[in-house]
C-alpha cells in the first residue's frame, strides 16, 4: 500500500511539474495585460506601457518568469493580482471555502439521491417507475444550467419568498400534493394491487398530513423540529438504516439504533442549554458530530453479540442522523430574528452572493445565511448531477444483477436485502468509484455557469475574472490545484476500487 501511494504521488508530481509549464506557456500567450495601454490615447502612453513590462516582468524571457514563479509556489507565495493588489492567497481562501460549500453540499445530495433512486429504477426494471425515472433524468441531464438557475430564481427565490409574506396553503393544493406523492410511492413499491393500494394510501397520508401540520400549526412563519418530530423521524431512520444494513430480524442492531434515537431525545433539552452557554464554531460542531458517532458505536457496542460490529456500525449512522436534526433544529431556532433582520427584509431566500452584507449575528445567525444562500446553487447543480448518477447507478446495478454469482447467491438461499445489498450493492458502486472523484474535481474547479448566475465568489468566477484582467498569478493557482486535485482523485478511485472489492491489490 504505501509503495503504490508513495509511488502514484511521484507520477502525479511529475504530471503536475510538466503540466503546470505548458499551463504557464499557454497563459502567457493567451493574456495581453498591455491591450489597454496599447489603445489608449494618453499623452504618457509610452511611460505607463514602461512601467507596466516592469511591473509584471515581461522584458524577461517566459520561460525564467515561469521558473521565478515555481519558485514562489513551492514556497507558498502564489504571488499578488496586480489589477487589484491583493495577494492571490487572501483571494484563493475565500474562493475555496465559497466552492467547498457548494460543491459539498450539491454533489454528497446528488450521490445519495441519485444512487438511491437509480438502484429503485433497475429493480423495478420495465416498470412503471423505471420508465418514469428514464424520462425525468434524460430531461433533467439535457437542461441548460443557465436555465435552470433562472427558473429557480423565478420560482425558489422570488415566488416562494412571496409565500413566505403570507404562507397559507389551500386543502385541494395539499391534497393534490398527496396525491402525486401516493402515486410516485405506488410506481417504487411495485407489487400485486394491496400492495400498490397500501403505497399510495400511505404516500397520500403522510403527505397531507405533514403539509397540513406546517400550513396549520403556523410552521412556515416560526419553523423548527422540536423534540417529538426529532424522535417520529428518528424512529423511521433507525428501522431504515438497520433494514438496510443488516435487517430487522437482527434485533440487537434495530434495538442499538433506536436507543440512539431515544438517547438523542433525552439529551435533547441539555443541549439547547449547551448551545446557549458556549461559544459556537463549525470546528467545534465538527467535534460534537465526531462524539456522537462515537457515542453511536458505543451503544452498539455495548449491546454485545457475536456481530456486535453490525450493531455498532448501525447505530453510530443513526447517531450522525439524529444529531444532525437537533443541529438543524438548533439552526431554525433564530429563523425569526433572521426573517426579521434589516438586511433581510422579509425575503430570506438569497438569489446572489454567498453572504448577506452587513447582516451580523452569532454563529446561528451567520449559519442560517449561509444556508439561505446555499440552497438555489446546491438545487440548480443537485438536479442535473441527480440525473448523470441516477443512469450511472441503474446501469451498473444491472449488469451486476444479471451476473453468475447473483443467481448463485439467491439459489443458495439468501434473502433478498443481502443478495441486494452485500452482494449487488457492493460491486454496483466500482464504476461510480471512477466517476465521482472526478466529478468531485470537476465541480470544484468552478461550477462557472452557476456561480455567474447566482453571483457566488467560488474558483469559477476567480479563473473568468483573472483572464478578464490577465493576471497570471491567480490563473496558475487555479490550474495548479485543479490538476492537483485530478491526480489525487484518480489515487483516491484507485484505493476506493480496492476497497469495494477484494480481488483488486492496489501494490499490484
């Protein structure tokens, strides 16, 4: 293993040694820093040109200035934008954590939808459900994204901020919501007609109901989760994970799960009183999620058993879930006072930027900014990634189900769930190995479209503004930690490849 690392890290350096030259070359040709002194009609023209080659070196051959440059960068200089002044470091930092946030949250939803429904899709092959989910994400995957961030303006931004002014929704509204929602539970679950009855009933229900609980209990204007809804979700997340990771008839799992939740809840109120008395910070919150993993996988532990680890594995998943609906919980908590806030005024669905200037605030307040205005990009990029991996998935789920170990496994009769989930699942996610790094790679390197439409400062919107201004410096960062990442996401597909199966040896 460390002989494969030590030797992939190497090539990758050479790649990037030998890519970051011709990048430099290119960048060099490509810019013209001196267009707008060679056009201009000043009286001194020949001096501010002078000045201009001595400010940016360019008397010296392209090759040195590339060395010069490589030099800075080994050292962590990236070296300063001259348009603005300001060193390409402070602009990078900010670039990075505004296209972090988004990429993260956009492409961790796209996988998790995606892959969910693209596996429903291939198991229910020549369905109904299977034919719906081909046309919605050929639609979805042939959408222009300038499109699409518009629309969402239009409809996320302007129109649902206008609900809020006075959210009230109608039962025939509600009810036909319910409708769509039993339908599309009916079409998943398949089956013989009680069984599709019993989807759709169940589908229409919980959708009526929880739409008329929000409309009727004044959610929308004051929203939160509070304790009970904490544990009603909970529950249903414990008997989910635990049936998809090892089954309800293993007891000691479901029971390690929903202990979790009913430790989640007690604990529930103390935490409202930690919250109040501490300083909060996404670090620290960093390491309560880390403790209540932790916590998860010790009360699995201690519910023993020769496949205790199940238990634990189960319940320390749980655990993240849980606590991360009583921080959402505690994020909601100061919606008023956000809803409230001058710099707000009544519509806290952001179209632009990744902040709300002058708004203040402590940790909770500033969170809830930036959720706001996470949340059209994350969609806008959520609903075409959701389409590439949901054919992906259905694709290679398949060709795994349709192989001679598939039909030995069910002929020695094993259930369903493990015949689906320990030995179709497994073997299903090796292609998407190659396809999520990089994607992950490709996304950080700038969601340009969106970012221009929606206005946030990521690494897109720094590569289009640097050539605009033809400033090297910051173009070379941008390519570098780009390539950079490329080759760290192929060493990474190729540990992640040994990982899901066994017969691969990454010191081959």
């Amino acid at each position: 293993m460390f002989t494969f690392i030590s030797r992939r890290i190497l090539q990758g350096l050479a790649t990037l040694l030998a890519s970051s030259f011709l990048m430099y070359l290119l960048v060099s040709v490509s810019i013209r820093p001196l267009d707008d002194l060679l056009e201009s009609t000043s009286p001194n023209k020949a001096q501010l040109i002078a000045a201009r080659i001595e400010l940016l070196d360019l008397d010296t051959p392209v090759v040195m200035r590339y060395f010069t440059w490589l030099g800075n960068f080994l050292t962590g200089d990236m070296g300063t934008a001259w348009v603005s002044g300001q060193a390409v470091n402070d602009k990078l930092g900010g670039a990075v954590v505004s296209t972090l946030q988004l990429v993260g949250a956009a492409t961790l939803l796209a996988i998790l939808f995606g892959v969910a429904v693209g596996i429903v899709s291939a198991l229910r092959q020549y369905t109904s459900f299977d034919y719906l989910i081909t046309f919605v994400s050929f639609v979805l995957y042939s959408l222009p994204a300038f499109w699409v961030a518009v629309l969402l303006k239009q409809w996320g931004a302007i129109g649902f901020n206008d609900f809020l002014a006075d959210a009230s929704q109608s039962w025939p509204a509600m009810i036909g919501a319910g409708v769509v929602m039993g339908a599309v539970a009916t079409l998943a679950m398949g089956g013989d007609a009680r069984r599709r009855a019993t989807a759709f009933g169940i589908g229409l229900l919980a959708t009526t109901g929880v739409l008329a609980y929000l409309s009727l209990s004044g959610w929308w204007s004051t929203p939160h989760l509070g304790p009970v809804l904490i544990a009603v979700v909970g529950a249903g997340v414990a008997f989910g994970i635990t049936a998809l990771s090892t089954g309800l008839k293993n007891r000691r799992a479901l029971g390690s799960a929903v202990s979790v939740v009913v430790l989640g809840v007690v604990l529930y109120t103390p935490l409202q009183y930690l919250f109040a008395g501490i300083s909060m910070s996404w670090p620290l919150a960093i390491v309560l999620g880390l403790v209540a993993a932790g916590s998860g996988w010790l009360v699995g532990r201690l519910w023993g058993g020769p496949d205790w680890g199940q238990s634990a594995r189960t319940a320390a998943l749980t655990a993240v879930v849980v606590s991360a609906m009583v921080f959402i919980d505690r994020v909601m908590q100061v919606w008023p006072k956000y809803f409230a806030a001058g710099s707000i005024k009544g519509r806290p669905i952001a179209t632009v930027g990744d902040r709300t200037p002058n708004l203040g605030g402590d940790f909770w307040v500033r969170t809830l900014d930036m959720y706001t205005h996470l949340l059209l990009p994350t969609l806008a990029l959520l609903l075409i990634s959701f389409a590439g991996y949901t054919r992906f998935s259905r694709a290679s789920m398949l060709e795994v189900m349709g192989q001679d170990y598939i039909r030995t496994a069910r002929a020695k009769g094993l259930s369903e769930r493990t015949v689906v989930m320990r030995h179709g699942f497994r073997n299903s996610m090796i292609p998407l190995a190659t396809i999520v790094p990089l994607d992950v790679v490709a996304l950080f390197g700038g969601a340009i479209i969106t970012e221009q439409v929606f206005g946030r400062p990521g690494m897109g919107q720094l590569f289009i503004k640097s050539l605009h201004n033809a400033e090297i410096e910051p173009i070379m960062a941008y390519l570098v930690i780009t390539a950079g990442l490329a080759v760290l996401a192929n060493i990474l597909a190729d540990l992640i490849y040994a990982a899901l199966d066994p017969r691969i040896r990454v010191n081959a």
